[in-house]
C-alpha cells in the first residue's frame, strides 16, 4: 500500500520529470489515478471522494485569482513604460546579473513572501528578472529556488501560527521553534545566494571556459548576504518574534546589500560581460520622464497594503469577513472546507494596485479592462492545470475520511517510514516537509499534515521536537521549488506553459541538496545536545 499512497508524489514526478508531458495533461492523469486509488483501494466513499474534487476546484479560484493579479501587473507595467523605468533602475544600482539575481529574485522575493505568502513571490519576481534580460527558464528556476528560506516562516509566521496549531499553540512553544529554525538556517540557508548564484552560472551561462570564474568573483559577496539575512533573522526571531521575522529580514538586509552595492564591498573591481542573457532587447538608457518611485508605484502600494492588512488586526478582521467565498462543510463534511476571503486576497490588493498605478503612471484606466479581457484568455491552460492538480491534493489529503479506518495516505506515508527510520528521523524530517509542500502546494498544510507526527516520532526517539520540526518547516519551505501548482502559476505568468517538467527537474537537485544541508545541520545540533 506504501507505493499506492506514494503515487501522488511519484506520478508527478515520472509523467512531468521523466516524460515531460505538460502539466495539464500529467496531473490530469495523476489525478485520475488517485481518484481510482482513493476509491477502490483505500476505501474513500462516492460522496468524500466528490467533495474532495468539488474542494479541490474551489481552492483553485483565489490562486488564479492571484495569478490575475500578478498577470495585470506586469500587462500594465509593460503598457505604462514603468517596467523599463524599474529595469533601468535596477542597471544603474548594479548592471551585473549575478547581482541583479540576488536584489530580485532573493531579496525583493523574500519580503513579498513576508508579507503575502501563497506563492506570490515568484510570479511577481520572475516577470522582472526577464524584462531584465534573463531568459524565461532561468528567471522561473531561479525565482522558485529562491523563495525557499523566506517561506520558512510565511506571511507574517503563517507556517509556525497555523501549521503548527495541531502540535502546540504556545506563543513561547512557536517562538522557540522560530529561533530555532534560525539557527539551522545559519548553516544551511545561508548557502541559499550562494545556491541561486551557482545555478545562473553553471546551469544558464554561456560555456565560456570562464563559468567558475564568473561564480567566484561574486561568491564572498553572495555569501555575505546569506550570512547577513540568517545573522538577521536569527536576532528578529530573538528579540522580535518569529511573526516578523519574515518581514523585516528582507527589509534590513536590502538596506545593507545596496549598501555594500554602493561601496563596492566584497565586489569584483569591474562588471563581467553579462553572458546569461538571452535577450537581445537592450536596457533603455535614455532618461524617462517617469520618476523611479512613480515606476515602483504599483509595488509600493501593493507593499503597503498587505503590510497593513496582515498586522492591523481591526483591517484585518474586516477584510477577512467583509466579502468571504469560503465554503465550509462541503457536502456535509466538516473537515471538506475552502477559503477564499476575497478583501484579504493579494490578488484582489494586487488589483487595486494596478488600478492605482495606472492612475499615478498614466492618469488612465482605458487599458485597464483590455488588459484584463487579454489575462483572463491566457490562464485557460494554467486554469486546467491547477485544478486537476488541487483535485488530487484534496483526494490525498482526505483520504483518511474512510470505510476501513486507515490513515489518510499522507500519514501512512510519514508512519511507515517512522518505523524503519526513526533512528536517522532528523534526516528523513525535511524531506517529509519538503513531500509535503510538493503535493500541498503549502508549507502551512505541509506542517498542519506532518507537524503532529514530526513530533510524535521525536518524542519515541527521545530527540529534540524543536529541532525535528524546524527541520519539517525549512523542508516544507524547500518544497517551494518543486510544488507542482507553483511551477505551474509561474509558468504561466512568463509563457512557459507546457514546459513544468524541465522546470521541476532543474529545481529538484536544490530542493534535496537544501534538504541534506538541514538534515547535517539538525544531526550536529542533536548530537551537541
């Protein structure tokens, strides 16, 4: 049975890493499978079995709904002229794309994954990075590897404050975790930067004959960004709290990397022809009429209002409940439920951003209605995709709800490895994470799925529940990289649909290598202890 729980994982990976069929046609058959499996094998009934695809295609709506907004923004940036402005900004602060990579895709990531979470960073970020001259595969590989460590802790400290609720609701309990976490990243995400700079240069660069160097010139640089942001973190978590963690991280050491930009810390004396781009659309340097902070409008209010709208709780409260699609006890099942609070979506801020950046930038919203006819004929495919895909989570995930008593196939997977790996657990645990984001979708759902058996199995082993699920929460955020529905929302903001399966095997390798770093790094923490 053990092969039969597995195929959700192993399907995907097979039809989409191996065959490199597109998503819509691979997931759909994974999920087809599932359904056949769920119901004749592990005994799910007619009517938890159609609650679970009814679940599964609500949950694909404020996806797409943020996939919409991302989408509109980069339509409308490219209509305004403000996406050259940004781009042309980005040229005068550093012209080197091994730079370039880590301000964007690392940095700027990393807050949007502070304050919005649901897998927005990358779809805001990769649009960027090729209006910067990257090619699509790469800005999409690159933005997926990079919003790892970041989404460790979520939007706010979502992962910790509602993954963890199964386990332990203790403000203290979480804030322990949190500074753990930290503390293993100090050894294993600090190597993140340094990670994204080696797939730029080893995996997209022109073959020279200077590819190491190209690596070396700007590692001390990336790897004292690293160590800025786990050093940062490491005190936030500390002395703040692990809520913000996420969020002022990312904050401070922008400030510090343009900082040593400037100055030129740790940076080669003279810029390296780029040889990564495959663009041949130059950097406009002609001076805009358009104002930088005028070009960063949109982003600065989007910023803004997720800020606001994640901390301020009264605006909260209101957003959450004002216009709510959430649908709870789907068929009866209690447990069978979707949220879709629509003030609260980034989707619907993102939305309001562009309006207003369009306002700021134009003074017009004649193209607003265009753009957006143009959005939504271009998401047919993607729509598929992730709606077969989220049917075969739903149908995993509530497995459990059936006639036999068995466990739901997420924890008969996680129990039957237990049994023969309990000993080596601190190395099987971010692996278990990382399962459970890459079917989920989810560090959050990966860690309220895995988080009570994570530390059930600690505590039969006599080890550390804090270490054991940090180790669970970095993994579920390395999950990130290969979560199916985030290759798939990203691919299509970029145009790349029909290629997830090359993109899923070049995010693998640093998704396992991320993995091992943790498992090293809890081994040497338990054995200190």
């Amino acid at each position: 049975m053990i092969f039969v729980a597995l195929s959700a994982v192993i399907l995907p990976f097979i039809l989409l890493g191996i065959f490199n069929l597109p998503a819509t046609k691979g997931m759909s058959i994974s999920a087809f499978v599932v359904l056949i499996e769920g119901y004749f094998l592990w005994k799910m009934p007619v009517n938890v079995v159609l609650a679970s695809v009814l679940q599964g295609v609500h949950k694909t709506l404020p996806i797409l709904w943020i996939l919409f907004g991302a989408l509109m923004m980069l339509n409308t940036l490219q209509h305004t002229g403000a996406i050259d402005r940004i781009n042309l900004g980005f040229h005068h602060l550093s012209a080197d794309m091994r730079i370039q990579v880590i301000l964007v895709a690392y940095l700027f990531g990393a807050l949007i994954e502070g304050i919005s979470g649901f897998g927005t960073p990358a779809m805001v970020t990769a649009p960027l990075m090729i209006a910067l001259g990257f090619s699509p595969m790469a800005a999409v590989t690159l933005a997926l590897v990079a919003d790892s460590t970041p989404a460790a802790f979520g939007a706010v400290g979502t992962p910790l404050t509602v993954g963890l609720s199964n386990v332990n609701s203790n403000l203290d309990f979480l804030n322990s975790i949190g500074q753990q976490i930290t503390r293993i990243d100090l050894f294993a995400g600090t190597f993140m930067p340094l990670m994204l700079l080696f797939l730029l240069t080893f995996f997209f660069g022109k073959k020279d004959g200077h590819t190491f160097k190209y690596w070396l010139q700007t590692a001390p640089w990336t790897l004292m960004i690293g160590l800025v942001y786990s050093l940062t973190a490491i005190a936030m978590s500390t002395f703040v709290g692990y809520e913000f963690v996420s969020i002022l991280t990312p904050f401070i050491t922008i400030i510090i990397a343009i900082a040593t930009i400037k100055f030129r810390i740790l940076l080669p004396k003279s810029v390296t022809q780029q040889p990564w781009t495959t663009s041949t659309k130059e950097i406009k340097q002609d001076k805009s009429s358009m104002s930088l902070l005028t070009a960063w409008s949109s982003y600065i209010i989007v910023i803004l209002m997720l800020l606001a709208s994640r901390v301020f709780q009264p605006l909260k409260a209101f957003l959450t409940s004002a216009i709510n699609f959430s649908w709870t006890n789907i068929l009866g099942f209690e447990q069978i439920k979707s949220d879709w609070e629509f003030l609260y979506s980034p989707g619907t801020l993102m939305t309001i951003a562009v309006i207003a950046g369009l306002l700021i930038q134009v003074k017009s919203l004649k193209v607003f209605l265009p753009t957006a006819k143009k959005v939504v004929f271009s998401m047919k495919s993607t729509a598929i995709a992730l709606g077969v895909t989220l049917i075969m989570v739903q149908i995993f995930a509530n497995s459990g709800l059936n006639t036999v008593k068995m466990d739901s196939m997420p924890v008969y997977i996680a129990t039957v490895l237990s049994k023969s790996m309990s000993s080596v657990w601190i190395f099987i645990a971010p692996f278990v994470g990382e399962l459970g984001a890459f079917v989920t979708g989810s560090a959050t759902v990966s860690t309220l799925t895995f988080g009570q058996i994570q530390s059930d199995i600690a505590s039969n082993a006599a080890i550390s529940k804090q270490v054991v699920l940090a180790a669970q929460l970095i993994g579920a955020a390395a999950g990130n990289m290969i979560c199916v529905h985030n290759i798939v929302s990203v691919s299509s903001v970029v145009g790349l649909q029909g290629q997830e399966g090359n993109i899923l095997r070049k995010t693998a390798l640093p998704a396992l290598v991320y993995g091992l770093l943790v498992g090293i790094t809890g081994f040497v923490f338990l054995s200190l202890m």
